[in-house]
C-alpha cells in the first residue's frame, strides 16, 4: 500500500492562519520611526543551517558582545607567540652548532659529535613548535567568533612550547655521551 497523495513542501503543514515572524532586533531607541529591524538572514529551512550562520545568537535573539580587552589581549599574545615560534624555530634548525656554542661559553673542552641527532630533534622540534602555534590561533580566533574568554588559549600553548623546546633541548644534549660525561667531570664533588 502505498500513499499516492503529494509530499508537503516547506511550511504547508503549519496551522491555518499561522504566518511565521521573525525575531525582532533589540534597537537603542524604540520609538524613533527611522529604526527599521534589520532583513533576517536567509535560510534554507533547516534549523542547522541557522545555527551555524549565528552560533553565538542567544535564546531571545541578541548576540553576547565581543569582549574588547580579551581580544586585544588574545592578539597581542598571539602576535608575540609569533615571534617566539619564528626564533624558537630558526635556533632548533642550527641545534648542533648552538650546543657548541653553549660548551665553549661553559669552557667544556668537548666537541658536539651527535650532530644527526642533534638536527633531527631540531627539524621535528621546529615542526611541533609551528604546529602548536597553528592550533593556538584556531583555537583562540574559534573562541572569539564564539565570544568566549580567549587569552588563556595563547597562554596555555607558549608553556606547552616551552616544554617542548626544553625536551629537545635535554634529549640533543643527552644524544652525545662525551658531552653527559664532560659535564659530570666539571660539577664539583663533595
């Protein structure tokens, strides 16, 4: 048995008499006769749609403001996280010879042999390093078109990069056994 009648189209199943409003803007001045509501944004019927064209919309219709301070807050971390990343990165690429330099600032009389190791940790630490950066920009430009507190985002990621860059150091200078063996040599024994 099948049902031989048309399908509905949007909206023919709605009530007799019933014609659907659009939510109504909050405007400074209600009474001015200028104030006109703005067009509702166009929508394809599906409820989803209309949530993610508006996902910070609240039930009555108004949009929670952007916090100001927290944004320029979050940019300027952000732009500082930039610059970390760009130095964090072209010193992990030259690891090896920045190893070297820090033995003869220290007068250790050894040479960085584990140079392979040292540049391998320094290209996969440079790359976590951008990686980390990248994911703390979406995340922070993700929370403010939410409008959501953002500035702990930056925060959070530069002791992440911080952590990193202090586990490649210690594994390059641990990669070579004369440098573990000087070091121990120079510290003063009781």
């Amino acid at each position: 048995m099948t049902d031989e009648r048309p399908k509905p189209k949007y909206g023919e199943l709605a009530p007799e008499g019933w014609v659907w409003q659009p939510p109504h803007q909050a405007t400074p001045d209600a009474d001015a006769p200028s104030a006109s509501p703005a067009p509702a944004p166009a929508s394809s019927g599906r409820p989803a749609v209309a949530a993610r064209q508006a996902p910070a919309a609240a039930a009555d219709g108004s949009q929670k403001p952007v916090a100001v301070g927290d944004l320029v807050f979050t940019v300027i971390l952000l732009v500082i996280g930039f610059f970390a990343t760009a130095n964090t990165v072209t010193s992990l690429l030259t690891l090896p010879s920045i190893i070297q330099e820090v033995l003869d600032t220290q007068n250790l009389d050894v040479t960085y042999t584990a140079t392979t190791a040292g540049t391998l940790l320094g290209v996969v630490g440079s790359v976590l390093t951008v990686l980390l950066y990248g994911l703390a920009v979406w995340l922070s430009v993700k929370a403010v078109r939410a409008r959501r507190t953002a500035f702990y985002i930056p925060l959070g990621v530069a002791v992440l990069s911080f952590m990193l860059l202090f586990f490649v150091l210690i594994l390059a200078f641990f990669a070579d056994g004369a440098i573990v063996n000087a070091i121990l040599d120079s510290s003063p024994r009781p």
